[in-house]
C-alpha cells in the first residue's frame, strides 16, 4: 500500500476528514471503509471513490461535519429540500435527493459520472438508518426526487414528502447493513479504516 499513489483529489478528502473529526473531536466517529479499506490493508488495486462509515454521534452533528468540508470544498452532489443554516449551502446538481453524496470535483462527478477511473472526486456517507434520523432535518431525504414543478428550487418548503419515498432511502440503508472488524489507523493520516468482518 502506497498512499503517494492515490490521486490527488483523494488525498484533499482525506485531508478534509482528518480535520472534519479533529475539530469535533470525533475520529471514532468515523473510518474509511470499502475499497480505500482494502487497498490501505495492501490490496493492490487502487480505489475508486471513497467510502466513510460514520456512527450516529457524528450524525448528530452532520452539519457542523459538513461546514468543514465545505471549507476544504468538499460539497453535495445533490440539493436539497432542507438546506443546512450553519453555512452558504453548495452543490452540484439541481436535483433534490440527499446529502450522503458529496465530492470535491464537480466537473468530474457530473461529466465523467459512471466512467471508469473517475469517481476519485467522489466521497459517499455510509450510515445506519438509525444515523440518519440522527441528522437534523433529514426526513425529507429521498434516493432521487425527480420534480416535475418548476417552481421546487425555489419553493421547496411547499414540497410535500410522502412517507414511502423517504422510505425507500431509509430501507436500501437496512438492506446495505455491513458489519466491519475493529478500527486501524491510516498510515499517514489521523483516521481510522475498518474491513468488512468474516
């Protein structure tokens, strides 16, 4: 495992995240899972985007978690219907879903979106569905929302979320339930992995 080889937008989010955490004081809050996980644990093969499990303490103070990365430019991809007041909210595309999607490019995520080789812009939020009605004013997360009323952006407290579409986001957390292995830390940063258990 060599972290000189990760691309350089990988290494700003791990930036971003160690800082995240050591402003809030909860590094054991959060570990980088999935493909970073196993290439940090000498798999050879380079990863993708990176993943980040974090409990619902962190959950609990998602905004302020995300006020930080935004100083660092780490952003949503996707808007939504209830913008955070902590800080000048940003994103990269128009469309209401949630923000369990982030990236630091989003040139990259939304022109080179699904094409091998460039998700390295990309840091996807993994949480349980108990952490995310931890985060405040989440209810109204949704997978996807496609609007069909021009006027959303602009008015979306008059936006109506029926329970089944919330739904749907929280049952495909139930579904991607994972259970991890102890935390190690990260060579070279102030973070934590876990691999899935056996």
């Amino acid at each position: 495992m060599n972290l000189d080889r990760l691309h350089h937008n990988q290494i700003r989010i791990l930036k971003a995240l160690e800082d995240a955490v050591a402003q809030l004081a909860m590094r054991d809050q959060l570990a980088i899972i999935d493909s970073l996980a196993r290439y940090v644990a000498a798999e050879p093969k380079l990863p993708g985007d990176i993943d980040v499990f974090i409990d619902k303490p962190l959950c609990a103070r998602y905004w302020d978690f995300m006020a930080i990365l935004n100083t660092h430019g780490v952003i949503s991809v996707y808007d939504l219907f209830d913008r955070p007041k902590n800080y000048e909210w940003r994103c990269c595309r128009s469309t209401i879903a949630h923000a369990l999607s982030l990236t630091i490019d989003c040139m990259a995520n939304v022109i080179f979106a699904g094409v091998p080789g460039f998700k390295h812009a990309n840091l996807d939020i993994k949480v349980t569905p108990d952490g995310l009605a931890a985060i405040p004013n989440s209810g109204r997360w949704v997978t996807i929302y496609d609007p069909h009323d021009s006027n959303l952006v602009s008015n979306p407290a008059n936006v109506t979320i029926t329970d089944d579409l919330h739904d749907q986001l929280v049952n495909s957390l139930k579904k991607n339930q994972i259970k991890y292995q102890k935390a190690l830390p990260v060579p070279g940063f102030n973070l934590d992995y876990r691999l899935l258990a056996p």
